[in-house]
C-alpha cells in the first residue's frame, strides 16, 4: 500500500499530537505557577524544563529512531507515554510542591530558589516532555515520498504539527481553562495523546515498512555542512523564541495584559509559524541552494522585524485612540498586534523547510538529521528565550530589544551568505531595506506608547523596563497626581484610600509585630501599616522595578517605607512567599492587580486564601482589595464566598470610593472595639485616618456594610475560585460597562448585623448596629458619582442628619460644599456660590471653613460688610481663624 494512502491520516494525527502539546503546555506553565510562583524566573523554569524536555527527545529519537523497523509503533507508544505520564503530573506536582516549601525558606536568596525550581521543574516535566520530543524524528522518514519531496514532506508535517499547536492554544486559552478547569484540560490532553496513540498502534502493521539505518551507513551531509546547518538552527530558534518573549512585553504595552491578550497573541505566532513552512514546502524541494534561501530569509526577517516598530508607532501617533483601554475591544487589538509581526513570523516559518532541505537526505539516516536539526533548534529557543527575558529587557526594554533581534535575525543572514554564491542585487536591496528600517525604528521610544493614554498636561517622570514588567510614574491634574503604570495601565496613584487598607488589618489584629504586604504599588497601604511600629515589615513584589520607583517616586505617600529598618524587600510571588513562611505574621496586606490582568485570579482562590491563613497568627488579620467595576455581581458573590471559606470571621468594609475591603480574621473570638479605639489614639494613626475623614471609632466602622453573618449570606450558594476553576481571569474581561452601582446595592441588600463581630459593639448608636448610617452614606456616595457631584452637599447632608453623631458625613458635606462652589465661583456665578454656602451653613453650622470661604466669596461680590460678618463667625474655628484673620485685615 503506498504512502499516499496514509498521508492524510498521519498529519490528521499529528495535527491531533501538536493541539495536545499546546494544551499540555499551557496548562502545566499555570499548574508550576501554583507551585514555584509566577515570577519571570519561575516562568523561565518551567518553560526551559518544558522545551529541555523536547530538545532531549529529539536526540533520543535522532539516535535510536532510523535503527527502528516500524517507527510509527514506536510513535503510538510515545504518545501512550505521554498520556499515561500527563496523568502523572499532577502527583508529582503535589510532591514537587512539599519538597519546594521544605527546602526554601520564604527568605532565600532568588539563586537558591532557581536552584531548586529548575531540577524540581525538570523532574516533574522530564517524561512527557521527552516523550514528546521523540515525535518528530519518528515520523520524518516516514513522511517522505520520494528523493526530492523531503522538504515539503517533512515541512508540512512540522506545519500541520504547528498549526494544531494554534488549536490547542485557542482551544486551551479561550474555552477549555474557563470551562472545564485545569483537572478537565488535563484530561483533555489526554484524550488527544491517547487517540493518537491507538491510531499509530492500530496503523503500523499496515503501514509500509522503514528501512533501519545500519550502524555502518554514511552520514547524510558533510560534515562542515551539518555543523553550520546545526548552528544556524539553534541560533533561528534562539531569535525566534526571544522574539516571541519581547513581543508579548510589547504586546502587554499595547494592550490590557488579559489571559485573552496573550493567548492571541502565541496564537498568532504560532500560526505564523506554521503557514510559513507549509508555504514553502515545495519550494524548498525546487531550491538549488536552499542554505542560501534559509539565510535570505532570516534575513529579511529581520528587515520586517525592525520596519514593524515604526508603523506600530506610527499607528499610534496618527490614531492615539488604538490604544483604547475598553476590555471590548482588547481582543481586536491583539489580533492587530499580532498580524504586525505576521510577515517576520511567516518568514522564519518559511525557512524551516530550507533547513530541512539542507541539512538531509532521504535515506536511512533522515529521522537522526531532522532529530539533531529540531534538537538544536529547541536548545537554541530555550538558550534565546533566557537572554531575551533576563538580558535584553532589563537592560534595554522591549523596544530596544526588539530592534536587537530584528538585527541579529539580519547577522545570522548575512553572516550564512558570506559562503553562498548570492547575487549582488539580491544582498544590496536586502541590506538597503534593512538600513532604512532600522532608521525608521530609531526614533521609536516606549514613552510614545505611554503619552497618548494621558491627559492633557501630564509629564512622564520616568519608565523602567525590567525582566518582568515595563513600569512608568506620571503627574497629571493640580494639585498633581501621581500614578504608577505595569504594562499598559495604571495600578494605583498618590490620591486615593490606600492608605485604609493598611489601617484596618492593623486595628483589628491582635498583635502588630509581623506584617506582610503583597504587591507594592505606589507603598502607601505598607507605609499606613509602619504607623503601628511593627518589628517586622516585610514587602513583597514580583516586580522589582514597581517597589524601586514606588519608593522613588511615592516616598512622601508611602512615608519613606524603604529607608524603614523594619522594611524588607522580596522580589517574589506572594502566594509562594507565604506558603513558604517559618514564623507566622500578624496581619497581611494584599493588593493585587485587577481581576482581568493574568495570573491575578492565583491571589483569589480558595487555596490561596488558605494558605495566607496557614501564615498567620491566631487573631491575626488578612485585608484584600475587591474591585466591584470590573467583576459582575454573580463573581462578586464567588469572591466573598470564596473568602468566607478560608476567613469565616470576614468584615466586609465599603469605603467612599466604593470598592470593598475584605477584613478576614484568623480565630473565632470577636474584636474587642476597646483595641481599636487604643489604637486609633496613637497620635501617627490619628492623625493620618483623619485625612480620609476618620476621626473616631464610629467613622470607622460606619463603613461597614457585612459583619460575618451578612457575609455569609451574600455569598451564599455561589461556585467558590479554586486553582482548577479560576473563572474570574476569564470572566472579567468580558465584563461589559462598570458593575459598582449594581454590586454595591446587592452587599448593602445582604446588610443585617454590619457590626456583630466587635465586642463591645452595644455601646454604638443604633444606627450603626442596624446598618441605617451606612445605608444612607453610600446612598448618598452613589448619587454623587451618578450626578458627578451636582447633589452631593445636599446627599451628605441628608445622610448627616440621618445619623448625627457621624463626623465622616458631615466632612464629606463639607467637601462637596466647596468642591461645587469653587466650580460656581470659576464660571462667575458668586450669588449661586453664596447661597450653596448659606444652605450648607444653616444644616451645619460648625463648618469654620465653609464661613471662610463664604466670607471670601461675599467681598468678592462687593458685599463688605456681609464678608465682614461672615469672616467673624470663621474666627470661631481654630483650624480657618488665621487664614480669616488676614482676609479681615485686607477688608479694612
């Protein structure tokens, strides 16, 4: 039966072997992620052990395949190895996992991790990824037709393979994560492996015998040429997988770094990849001199790699609206991005088939040259992905690397066609090409990527590009604002409540000594928690670039936290961190990023909830920040349940921005309301809490809207996050229009017993213990948002009167007073400014800054004597006496 026959079942199966790898692939980066962190590092480490794995079967299979009779037997039992040992990462995980906490401490030395990360990464991927590796060798020899189709055959099985690879990564990226949960993905993969399995074991004894090699037979090609065709494989896939990892950084600039995002991104990539070589197939197998092709290739390339930057660039400067932040339009905007690097991928896809081509021959020994070819190839990916992550970003950033790439890819070319009889014309329009792209592509700066999200008047203070993120503080609005950028959007600013997220674990915990806060950001809920003077402070982050310009630039927030003798910094995953605790903290602070950016949901779930846990002390207290816009109510309510599985002592606190703070407590006992009320008299704390409107124990806890109890019942009956079900990363950023309102009203509505987990609680006016003054506060922020603060003096007031003792109403009254007034005053409407000020005065008439201002606009008008009256009653006030006294004084 001739080969014909076959061929569309083999590559129907192999394109079945790629789609399982990808998903394996995919799945296992997240499951090591759990286990080691998902720093750059440990990233590398579980991706390097990945395609080590690989490159080691290409050996193994370059070695033994051409001496085996029936390699398609031998490919059936490789892929049943790979199922049956898939099954098996899981356990190995699990011990990998107790092996990792035991020997390193969470304080070790970023080397000391590596050094075990990378063996226990290896031990735990070894077998399927070998196995895996053996593929492509076993089923060269089998492919080829004839004398001249080697090329196209042996390319096209690497196409189909690649292509199926883009459908285990859409497959595993956008359907199979969200909807069957990592043990189903698993499971998933499986049933590829296993199909394609018992297919080439069903197959082979119908399948037309292979000749084995004999120990005696002569090499394929000439020894010089087989080493120059091997380098130039390993340095082809050196670029190729740098590339990859510098343009998903540039990709992150451009877009919202979503799971969706970088999934269609390595879609995209890969499918470049595929198309390419099976494009060139039969070209490949017509080429007289298919090294040089290989190189023209490379090199042009690299040509297009550097001339993509400046139309990206150029893109940006003439349409600033392409880099859109509505999670609507992330996908499109990767697709974008991706097909701007399509002609560099589809030519280096492209080349694949011409290395093949010169670097074999279809005899025996075919399936040992395409082996060693794939081998290098992959050595070269893992060796290029490292010096991409580690060497080029941080030192350059990710345009500058992406520049360096384009112009290797031109060396490599150009360097292969010193030996190759190329024609003149050929070399010189190649090397004016790239000469005019890299020109064009000087001028490109990663700050033109940042500019044209700000508004009018902003300043970029500075950008850090390390091996993790790209990080820029601007200042923007008067007085100024600063904000600190990861990737393409800001995470936190000077202004803001950051500062109460730092406060409430530490007046509720029992002991202060340890704290622990996870994700640094600007430093201001890290430096709120130094107020309490805790022996220890330690900060952890996986970005070192965030902590360093966080305290460059946020020392004066953040209360110079770095320069503390308490502080220690520590550039790693938070969850990794804290399972790896020896001495338990009293109170941890985590702050991640928002639902939607990649890899936030591992700070979400049950486990790692529990395993903050296990890292406190009895009485001790985790805070976490829960964003109500991007998250509709039903993932609102997994979360709160989620966090109440772990934490049953769970206070729910709703400050005047609206976005919940969750307040867990390791213990059943109750908060006893005397230790927060010893704490808020600490003159620092005081002091600082006032400038959030907090000047007392009943400010505080008027912003409670869910004692355990409420709680409890919001969150009753909702799925819980786990690590094999992390739905939230898939459905944020499908979340359509800002949730808070609605999410806001649904906790309000489960609001019973707000204050039942304080002892001492029955000393507090009724309105607080029924959850009235809370009920009216948020009313009242919530009609200031929707009007934009048209009502919001008159709200606040209302909300004021409704629960008299409650000073952080009657401030929040006063600020709207002044915030609408000042707007009255800057149109020219002075006697609809006065007026606002008598309504608000004659409700309250303490407000010593309202008689002030009032006073001001009064002379303003040309009423003297009234602003003379009115200065008088500020004088009353020791806070507005001094700035009265001299308005008087200028009225004389």
């Amino acid at each position: 039966m001739s080969f014909s026959v076959h061929r569309p079942s083999l590559h129907v199966a192999y394109f079945l072997s790629g789609a399982s790898a990808l998903v394996y692939q995919v799945l296992w980066v997240r499951q090591l992620g759990l286990v080691f962190g998902t720093t750059t590092a440990g990233m590398a480490c579980v991706l390097g052990a990945f395609m080590g794995g690989l490159a080691l079967g290409s050996m193994l299979g370059a070695r033994f395949g051409d001496r085996l009779a029936s390699p398609l037997r031998a490919y059936g039992l490789a892929e049943l190895g790979v199922a049956a040992s898939a099954l098996a990462v899981p356990s190995l995980q699990a011990a990998a996992q107790v092996l990792f906490r035991w020997a390193v401490p969470a304080e070790a030395s970023p080397l000391v991790v590596l050094a075990v990360q990378l063996p226990l990464s290896g031990l735990v991927l070894l077998v399927p990824t070998t196995l895996m590796g053996t593929t492509l060798p076993l089923l060269s020899r089998l492919a080829v037709r004839s004398t001249d189709s080697r090329a196209q055959d042996v390319g096209t099985l690497y196409a189909v393979n690649t292509l199926g690879s883009v459908a285990g990564a859409v497959v595993a990226g956008f359907w199979a994560l969200e909807t069957l949960g990592l043990r189903g993905t698993l499971y998933l993969g499986v049933a590829g492996s296993l199909l394609v399995g018992v297919w080439g074991l069903l197959a082979a004894p119908a399948w037309p015998r292979a000749q084995p090699r004999t120990e005696g037979e002569r090499p394929a090609v000439e020894a010089a040429t087989r080493s120059l065709v091997l380098v130039a494989a390993a340095f082809s896939g050196a670029l190729s997988l740098g590339s990859e990892v510098v343009w998903t950084r540039l990709a992150g600039l451009v877009a919202l770094t979503t799971t969706y995002v970088y999934s269609t991104v390595l879609a995209v990539v890969i499918a470049g990849l595929g198309l390419g070589s099976l494009l060139a197939t039969r070209a490949a197998d017509r080429s007289p001199a298919p090294l040089r092709t290989f190189a023209l290739l490379q090199a042009s390339a690299g040509a297009c790699a550097l001339a993509v930057l400046p139309v990206l660039f150029g893109v940006v400067r003439l349409w600033p609206r392409v880099l859109s932040t509505d999670l609507a339009h992330q996908g499109w905007l990767a697709v974008g991005f991706g097909l701007l690097f399509a002609p560099s991928v589809l030519l280096v896809g492209g080349a694949f088939p011409f290395l093949i081509r010169a670097g074999t021959v279809p005899d025996g020994s075919l399936g040992s040259a395409v082996g060693r070819l794939y081998a290098w190839n992959t050595a070269g990916a893992i060796v290029g992905s490292l010096l991409a992550g580690f060497v080029l970003l941080p030192r350059l950033g990710a345009v500058a690397s992406s520049q360096v790439i384009g112009a290797l890819w031109l060396v490599l070319g150009f360097w292969l066609l010193r030996d190759c009889a190329t024609p003149r014309r050929q070399v010189v329009g190649l090397a004016a090409a790239a000469l005019v792209a890299g020109g064009l592509s000087a001028s490109c700066s990663v700050d033109d990527l940042y500019r044209p999200r700000l508004p009018e008047g902003a300043r970029v203070l500075e950008v850090s590009e390390g091996s993790t993120s790209t990080v820029m503080v601007a200042e923007q609005g008067s007085p100024p604002i600063r904000r600190i950028w990861i990737q393409s959007s800001w995470v936190a600013g000077s202004a803001g409540l950051h500062r109460l997220l730092g406060h409430l674990p530490m007046l509720h915990a029992a002991g202060v000594d340890r704290v622990a806060g996870i994700a640094f950001g600007t430093g201001q809920s890290f430096g709120a928690t130094s107020l309490y003077q805790p022996r220890t402070l330690d900060c952890i982050d996986l970005d070192a670039e965030v902590v360093v310009l966080g305290g460059r630039w946020f020392g004066e927030v953040n209360r110079h936290l770095l320069d503390l003798p308490a502080t220690r910094v520590f550039i790693q995953d938070g969850r990794s961190f804290l399972s790896r605790v020896r001495e338990p903290y009293d109170v941890i602070v985590m702050e991640p990023l928002q639902p939607w950016s990649a890899g936030a949901v591992n700070l979400y779930t049950l486990e790692s909830y529990r395993t903050a846990r296990s890292a406190l002390r009895d009485g001790g207290t985790l805070v976490q920040w829960l964003p109500l816009g991007d998250l509709s109510e039903s993932m609102v309510r997994s979360v709160v349940a989620t966090f109440v599985a772990a934490f049953p002592q769970t206070i729910v606190f709703l400050p005047s921005n609206l976005e919940p703070l969750l307040v867990g407590i390791a213990g059943d006992g109750p908060v006893p309301l005397s230790r927060i009320q010893e704490r808020l008299r600490i003159p620092e704390v005081g002091k600082d809490l006032r400038e959030s409107s907090v000047s007392d124990a009943e400010d505080l806890l008027s912003m409670v809207i869910g004692g355990p109890s409420d709680a409890r019942a919001f969150g009753a009956g909702a799925p819980l996050l786990t690590d094999d079900r992390p739905v939230m990363e898939f459905a944020s950023p499908k979340t359509r229009g800002n949730q808070t309102f609605r999410n806001v009203k649904a906790l309000l509505d489960a609001c019973r017993q707000p204050l039942e987990a304080y002892e001492g609680a029955e000393t507090l006016s009724q309105e607080l213990r029924d959850c009235r003054a809370s009920r009216g506060l948020i009313d009242a922020l919530v009609n200031a948002k929707r009007s934009k603060g048209a009502t919001a003096a008159q709200d606040f007031l209302a909300a004021a009167r409704s629960a008299p003792g409650l000073s952080r109403a009657l401030e929040y009254a006063r600020t709207a007073t002044a915030t609408q007034a000042q707007t009255l005053l800057a149109r020219g409407q002075v006697d609809e400014a006065c007026s606002l000020f008598e309504v608000h005065l004659a409700a309250d008439p303490g407000a010593g800054n309202l008689w002030l201002n009032l006073g001001l606009a009064q002379a303003r008008g040309g009423r003297v004597d009234a602003a003379r009256r009115t200065l008088a009653r500020a004088l009353e006030d020791p806070a507005s006496r001094p700035a009265a006294q001299d308005a008087l004084r200028l009225l004389e």
